[in-house]
C-alpha cells in the first residue's frame, strides 16, 4: 500500500470537515483512502462536497436545468382521444415536462421528421429530458378513455 503526499488546495476542501487548527500544509493518505474520497465526493469547481443520499439511498442532486436559461414555456391540455402537439420548438438544450393530476404519455422528436421517443409520467410528476427537442406531443393515458389532462412544459438554454 502506497502512501501518496497531497498538497491540501481548495479542491481538497470539504466544508463538512472543520480542522483545528486549521487545515494542514500537506496530507499523507494511502491509495485506498485517496479512491475512497473519490467516491464518496463530489467537485463544484471550486471545492469538494461529501455527496448525499435519500433515506431509500438514492443520491441527491441538482437539477439539471439549474444554470439554464429559460427559452419558453408552454401549458398543453391534452383531451380524451386528441393527443396536443407543440411543433417546431425554439432553439433548447433539454425539456422540463410537469404533469399534473393524471398519468399522461410523453413523446419526444429530437429533429424534423426524427424518431419519437416516448415516456409515461406519473401524476404530479416532473422530467427532465436532456437533449434538443424540435417538437413534443403530449396524450392521455390510456389514449381513448384517459381523463383530459394539464401539463407545463419548459425549454431551457
């Protein structure tokens, strides 16, 4: 086991640890306590943050579109049998789509005449979908007897 010498710099700092005196010059760790940092933290840029879990041990972060900039936004009411489209969506880099009191389906088209790309939501629901979206349709679930529905939609730069 290999000892490994740290100069102690600013990514190094986890806030949640308070030296005293204060923070050493330099610190001597073995390679399985420098891995065992590595995994157990997370870097901001400017310093280093133990990462946290839910009680059912899922991690928590961020959301995805915190540094975003909002492009536009639009409310969709899908209706029993008549899915609602929003075509030839503003310039974005991902789609924020909340539901409301009903499960609803989600299709996403990435270009022009592409793929879609579909997804079922939960009532009372958000989700994130990271990538460009030139149009995305929204329906009731199930599609010819589901309950007519209220969805927001944001786009993000």
């Amino acid at each position: 086991m290999a000892i490994v010498k740290l100069k102690w710099s600013n990514l190094l700092k986890l806030t949640e640890l308070e030296f005293i005196p204060d923070f050493p010059a330099q610190l001597s760790i073995s390679d399985e306590v420098l891995q065992v940092i590595s995994w157990l933290t997370g870097t901001t840029g400017f310093d280093r943050r133990l990462i946290r879990c839910t009680p059912q041990g899922a991690l928590l972060f961020a959301e995805a579109w915190s540094m975003m900039q909002i492009v536009a936004n639009y409310e969709l009411s899908p209706e029993t049998g008549s899915p609602t489209t929003q075509d030839d969506l503003p310039a974005n880099k991902g789609i924020l789509v909340v539901s409301s009191t009903d499960i609803i389906e989600v299709g996403f088209v990435r270009k022009s005449g592409g793929v879609v790309e579909s997804i079922y939501m939960p009532p009372a629901a958000y989700y994130w979908f990271p990538n460009s979206c030139y149009s995305i349709t929204i329906g009731v679930v199930p599609p010819p007897t589901g309950t007519s529905s209220y969805v927001g939609i944001n786009l993000y730069n």
